[in-house]
C-alpha cells in the first residue's frame, strides 16, 4: 500500500492512543485537526491527504464541511468516521455516505479496514466516472445517429443533364445542420429544381426542421401536378393584377409555387409557435434553353456570374422567408443563364464568415472572389474554399457553409 | 407571324370539332401551314374526322403532357389534298394512353404552352388551330389564353347562351385580336330577328356568320371532312366567312 496520509479530524486535536498508534505501526503520515483549523486555514496551507479520519462525535454536516472545503482545494480523500466507545455515534456518518472504523484498533485491522475503505472509494469512482463517460458516449452516438440519418435527407447524388455542371459543398458548423440543399428532376425530367435553404439556429432544432421543410418542399413540388387554380384565376370575378390577367404559367412555375406556398401555409398553421423558418432559394432550371424560374424566400441573393464578362446579377428576393407570415405573397422571379455562365447559391454562413480579427467575408468581398474565380478559369468552389480558409484563418467556424454552383458549360474554348 | 385561334363552344355537340377540322383544311388549303391541335382530353374528336388519312397514332397530346414524347413527335401529317405537306394533326390521346393516365397524375400546364409554341417553330406554322373541350377546364383555358384569335361555336337557343356572359367576360380579359361568334345548326340557315338579336345582346357583338343546319352532315357520318366532300355548299362558305373574320391571312416568316 503506498505511504496512507492521514488528516484526523477531532475537536480538542485529541487522538485515541490505540489509533495513533496503529497509523505509526503501518507508516502513514498523521495530522491531527479540528474541523475550525482546516475551515479557517488560508488556501494551500493544508497538507495533502488520502484519508480523512473524523472522530465520530463530529457532526455529519461538520464533516462534510470539511471534506467539501479540501475538496475546493483538489483533494478528494476518502471519509471515514471512527468512534472509541459510543459506537452508535458512526450511524449518523454512515447514513451520510462515509466510512467507518471500529475499535480495537490493532495495526494489521486497521491497515487491512483502510486499504478495503481506499478500494471501495476507488471502485466507486471509477464507477461513476464510467457511467459519466457511457452517457456521454451514448449522446455522442444519438448526434451521429442523427447526422447520419440527416445526410439521407440530402441527395445521394447531383443530377448531371448534358453541359452542366452542378458541384455543391456542405459544412455543417456542428453535427447536425440547419442548412440543406437539394437538385432534382421535375416536369417528366424537362426541368431541374435547384434549392438551396438555411433554417433558423443551429444544431438538433435547426436540423429537425430542417427535414421537414426539404421534405415538404420536395414531395409537394414533385407531386404538383394539374394546377387548377390557373383556370380559377383567369374565371375569377376580381381580376386581380391587371397585368396578370393573361400569364399562363410557365413550366415549372406550378410545382414552385405550390411547394413554397404549400410549405409557408403548412409552418405557419402547424408549427408558428416553435419560431422556426427557412430562408430559401427555390429556382426551376430549363437546361435545354437556360431558363430560370425562381422564388427568392428572404434568402442570401444568388449571383449570376456572366461567363462572357458581365456584371454579376444578383437574384433578390421575391418574398419573405418561409414560415413567418401565414398567406404572404410569393412572387417568381426570372433569370437566363447563357452558357458559361455559373449560377451561384449560397447560405448566409459564406458572407458572414469572420475572420480571426472579427471582420465578416461579406457580399463585396463574395462577388469579387467570384468574378476573380471566372477571370482566372479557376473551379468556382475549389476557390471560393480556398478564400474563405484564407480569409477565416483560424477562427472557428460558427455557422453552416452551403454552397452551390451550377455552371451552363460554355462552347468548347470558352471559359469556365 | 404565326397566329393561334382556338375554337370554343360553351356546351358540346355545337358542331365545334367539325368547324375546327373544316377551318384546319380550309386554311392549308389556302396555302398555309397549319397544325391541328385537339386539346380535348376527356372527348377526342379530330382523331375520328381525320382517322382514314392521318392515323392511327402512336403519340398524342397527352403523351406529350405526361413526358412521353416532344409535342412534335405527336403531329401526323394529314394526308389530304391541301397542294402541299404542311398539314398537321396533334390528336389529344392515342391508343395506347388512357384518359386515367393523365387525370390521376395531372401535368404541368406550362407544358401546354411551351408546346404550342414549339410546335409553331418546328414545323414552320402559319397558323396553329386549337379545338377545345366544351366549357371551361385547364386545357381550354390554357389554349384560349395562348390564343390571338377566338371562334365561338354556338346554337341560337338558350342552353348555350347561358354560357355567353362567362365566355365574353373571359375572352375581355384575355384581350382576343379577334373574335368570331358562329351561330351553327340553324335551321334552312337562318335565324329569326328576335333570337338574332338574343345572340348579339348575349355576345355584345355581331353573329359573324350564321351556318345552315346540313343534313348532309349527318348522312356522311364523320366518315369524310365536310368541305371535301361539299366544297360548294353554303355550310363551306360559312366556315369562309369565319376565317376572313379572324385570320390575319400572312404566312409566318421564315428563320
């Protein structure tokens, strides 16, 4: 047993001599205490022990007092109460968790009953540091779980039609995300939907949302078939918008109103009260001709970035964010792409992006990098990482990164 | 440049489809290329009037609705004499496509548009002429509303001219560049003032034309187009009248 140090705790420093004289026996170190020395002495003053021997006549509570103040001190000795005569004293200790030791006090018992004491506190410990260490474990895996089971929630792959390129990059700043993105077929393969969104927070109620708001959008825009509220519009008694009176939806148009007109009614009714929402870009891709239909949804504006040397477009919104205002307007927007032209798609986690001096990666910043990416015929994402790393440092990432490009590969010799 | 005119009845069995196909072969046979679409989906009917000289056909409409093939993978060359090759036919379902397909999975309306539009382009169209279902659906909406010109097929009586202040209220707020009302079926090819004026109040416009109910009609048995097999009866020069209302008469010009 290695060398037993021994704090003993009594009122009047008064150690029976049986006791004192087994520690001596067995080669601890002893230091006799009343409980007023070790809670009146300055900090780092008191030697450090393995055992706290309390005279039983102590109280309880006094007892605990004194173990809790070595304990402020970083020392966790075992407790045990020991009694000469009134045996019936140690209830009162045990009851509050300590140990005991009981008369006589012969040195081969007394070593053998504190070794015993030394490795029921020891199992007990590491009983809990383990159990400490398995919840932990558990949670750990439930987040891993859940991450995994979120991956399934985007797309396995990126659909690939002829001269187009659609890469994305996804990083979540915890486990889970708030942020998703989804491509997919529409309209018996005639049309691409492009949807790139950010639900409010972070970690598991952001990524709860976030499943359900990619699965509303999705199965309602690939379910949106006959829209008869065209006819119902054109037949109805209040024109409406003048203007309107004669626009037949364009294709896809149909699938992306429902899908975020469906989704804003669906939040708003069922789940307003939580406060979750989603910004959202949601545009519909004609990869034969280049035509974008889109909804904006409080969203970060895409950038069209002209391949033949334009100015950038920004896609502004057309609409709030999705899951605030029950019956709000969502307006389409229009876009062309030509070819070599790329379409960039972003989360607010790019723009504001913080360097190591606490400054944000802002839009400015954001539509240079790109317009120096297409200049340099560089990989639009490959750059735009290696800006953002260059420009964050070692700063930590604090909010979801999604970033998506979709690019109309030009005629051969092109850029791009 | 191009021009689409719909024809349109409130009610059906206005003899809408049998205008539509007369107005179809009339036209081309004056020169211009033309393409015959029946967006009727529930009731097809140009498929029957035109089914010994175009068909069977193998694509349709609705295939092209349902992503089953581009529109102009659905226009058969009618094989009639028109004096040249540009004569088409979109039936509204083949054969194989049953109408369930397309009511239980719907379609993207869109899609209608889009492929009027190509169709006009790719096969050079002076003039698309859509037949619709009677009434008011997405087809026939859509079809109006891609439209410049508008043909009312109706009969002087007043079952459908209930249909008339729906029909008028529509057709201002689509703007047409022009618009026919046919008053078909009448008897000995006229109709008394009173009911003319009934027509003319209900419409607020004139009665184009007034086609005379032709018992020849219905001796040919849809097995013949009506201006081919009397192109000299005064139910022919009726369908005349009809396209010098609303046809701009120009031919499309050539990319």
């Amino acid at each position: 047993m290695a060398q037993t140090r021994v704090l003993i705790l009594d009122e009047r420093r008064d150690v029976p001599a049986g006791l004192s004289k087994a520690l001596d026996a067995v080669g601890a170190e002893a230091h006799t205490c009343t409980p007023g020395d070790v809670l009146a002495a300055s900090p780092g003053r008191m030697p450090a022990v393995t055992t706290l021997l309390a005279n039983a006549t102590l109280s309880p509570h006094t007892v605990r007092s004194v173990a809790r103040r070595l304990a402020d001190e970083g020392q966790q000795p075992i407790v045990v109460a020991y009694a000469e005569h009134d045996l019936h004293l140690l209830d009162g200790h045990v009851r509050a968790g300590s140990d005991y030791l009981l008369p006589p006090f012969h040195p081969v018992l007394v070593e053998a009953r504190l070794r015993d004491c030394h490795q029921h506190a020891e199992l007990n410990r590491s009983m809990e540091e383990v159990a400490a260490h398995a919840e932990l474990l558990s949670y750990e895996r439930e987040l891993e779980i859940g991450r995994e089971i979120q991956l399934g929630f985007l797309p396995d792959s990126l659909p690939s039609p002829d001269d187009w390129n659609i890469r994305v990059r996804f990083r979540p700043a915890r486990t889970v995300a708030g942020d998703f993105y989804d491509v997919f077929e529409l309209v018996n393969r005639r049309r691409l939907a492009l949807v790139v969104a950010d639900v409010c927070d972070k970690g598991v109620g952001a990524a709860l949302f976030m499943a359900l708001i990619r699965s509303l959008l999705r199965h309602t825009a690939e379910q949106s078939g006959l829209q008869n509220l065209i006819a119902a519009d054109l037949l109805g008694e209040d024109p409406g918008g003048a203007e309107h009176t004669r626009a037949i939806p364009v294709v896809g148009a149909t699938p992306l109103l429902n899908a975020v007109v469906g989704t804003n009614s669906y939040l708003t009714r069922n789940h307003i009260e939580q406060g979750y929402f989603a910004t959202m870009f949601f545009g519909v891709l004609d990869p034969v001709t280049g035509n974008l239909v889109y909804i904006n949804g409080g969203h970060n504006p895409p950038v069209l970035v002209s391949g033949s040397g334009a100015e950038p477009v920004l896609l502004q919104p057309t609409g709030p964010a999705v899951g605030v205002m029950p019956d709000c307007t969502f307006s389409l927007g229009y876009a062309q792409i030509s070819p070599g032209d790329t379409l960039f798609i972003y989360t607010d986690g790019v723009t504001e992006a913080r360097s190591e001096t606490g400054r944000f990666f802002g839009e400015d910043l954001l539509i240079q990098q790109l317009t120096e990416a297409i200049v340099r015929g560089e990989e639009l994402l490959d750059h735009m990482d290696g800006a953002l790393s260059a420009f964050v440092g070692q700063a930590e990432q604090s909010d979801d990164i999604t970033m998506l490009a979709v690019h109309w590969q030009g005629p051969a010799g092109a850029a791009g | 440049m191009s021009q689409i005119i719909t024809v349109h009845s409130y009610r059906g069995g206005t003899g809408k489809s049998s205008t539509a196909a007369n107005l179809g072969l009339l036209l081309a046979s004056s020169g211009l290329r033309v393409a015959l679409v029946d967006t009727d989906i529930q009731t097809p009917a140009l498929d029957v009037i035109f089914g010994d000289v175009a068909l069977p056909a193998r694509r349709s409409l609705t295939d092209y609705l349902i992503g089953r093939c581009e529109i102009e993978e659905a226009a058969y060359a009618v094989d009639q004499t028109v004096g040249h090759d540009g004569f088409f036919l979109v039936p509204a379902r083949s054969q194989a496509t049953g109408v369930n397909e397309i009511m239980g999975r719907g379609y993207d309306v869109g899609l209608l548009r889009e492929g009027f539009d190509r169709l006009i382009d790719t096969l050079a169209l002076d003039v698309l002429l859509l037949d619709t279902h009677a009434g008011f659906n997405n087809e026939t909406v859509t079809a109006m509303a891609s439209s410049d010109a508008l043909v009312v097929v109706t009969r002087a009586e007043r079952l459908d001219l209930a249909g008339a202040k729906e029909t008028m209220a529509l057709a201002s707020r689509l703007g047409f560049g022009a618009m026919s009302i046919a008053v078909n079926m009448a008897p000995d090819g006229a109709v008394a003032d009173r009911l003319r004026g009934d027509v003319e109040t209900a419409y607020n416009t004139r009665i184009t034309t007034v086609l005379p109910y032709a018992p020849e009609m219905a001796s040919l048995a849809g097995e013949r187009v009506f201006s081919t097999a009397y192109p000299h009866h005064p139910l022919v020069s009726g369908y005349r009248r009809i396209i010098a209302e609303v046809s701009n008469g120009t031919t499309a010009i050539r990319r």
